[in-house]
C-alpha cells in the first residue's frame, strides 16, 4: 500500500492533497483549486491515481 498522506494526487480530473489517512482506510482529500470541497474516499478510489510531482502541484 502507496503513503499517501500529503502527496497530491490525480482524481477525477483534478488535483487533490491527501490531507488524512484513517486507519480504517479511509483518506480525506481536499481540491487543491478549491479548499472548500473535501472529499472522503477509499483507498481503492486513489490507489491507482496518479501522484503530482511536488514541482508540478499548484
């Protein structure tokens, strides 16, 4: 299993910043465009995301 906490990944055609990791597998991620929407999601829903580059992150 990827770490994932505070890398920005690929979802849904946008950027998101793993912002928690829960032990139960769950991951809250929030858009890095727009703060105010904040998902959570499984891990199986970002495992195969892609991981933004730290350089290449807005």
């Amino acid at each position: 299993m990827r770490k994932l906490e505070n890398k920005v990944v690929l979802y849904k055609n946008e950027q998101y910043k793993v912002i928690k990791e829960f032990s139960d597998g769950f991951y809250m991620i929030q858009n890095v465009q727009h703060a105010i929407y904040i998902e959570l999601v499984l891990y199986k829903d970002i495992a195969s995301c892609t991981i933004v580059p730290e350089d290449f992150a807005e």
